[in-house]
C-alpha cells in the first residue's frame, strides 16, 4: 500500500506530463481573443508577430523595448477593435506590412 502511495506521488510531481498539440493559425486570432488571453500570452503572439514581419524584410536585428511598445500599440488598437484579427491590428496600428 505504501508503494503505491509513493508511485502515486511520484506520477503526480515528477512522471511525465502529456501535453495536447496544439496548432494555431494566427491569421484567425482576432484582438479579442488576444487581449482576453484566449489563445496564448498576448506577449509570445507579438514576439511571433515581430518575427514574422521582420522575416519579410529580412531583418535580423531586434529592439526589445521597440518590441514592447509595438505591442503595447497593437494591444491598445486591439481593445478598441475586437472584431479585427490581430494581424490586421499589427498593420494597422504599425504601418502596412511592418
């Protein structure tokens, strides 16, 4: 009985965690679901979003603080549009294609 206690115990703390993959088209997330932190933190989406556009202009450089307030602008344009997708929220609030 105390053997399967500690098993029990063992499963609990440290024995592996399965984890449901899980795909997101960022295109579909609308400013809703990223200021509600619906889909992921709002932060790991702007770090993909700064990716992304920078990918397209192939700049490799990174500012950590322009980062942040680029994403502050998207946040703040994204509670005044819900319905837009946060894609479009970056472009708008950043300048096309940026």
């Amino acid at each position: 009985m105390i053997k399967l206690f500690w098993l029990g115990m063992a499963a609990l703390v440290g024995g592996p965690v399965a984890h449901a993959q899980v795909s997101v088209d960022v295109a579909k997330i609308t400013c809703e679901q990223f200021v509600g932190f619906k889909v992921a933190d709002p932060k790991m989406i702007a770090v993909w979003l700064s990716g992304y556009y920078n990918g397209k202009r192939d700049n490799t450089v990174i500012d950590p603080q322009a980062l942040e307030r680029d994403a502050g602008k998207v946040r703040d344009y994204c509670w005044s549009n819900f319905d837009q997708t946060v894609m479009r929220a970056a472009e708008q609030a950043l300048g096309a294609g940026r």
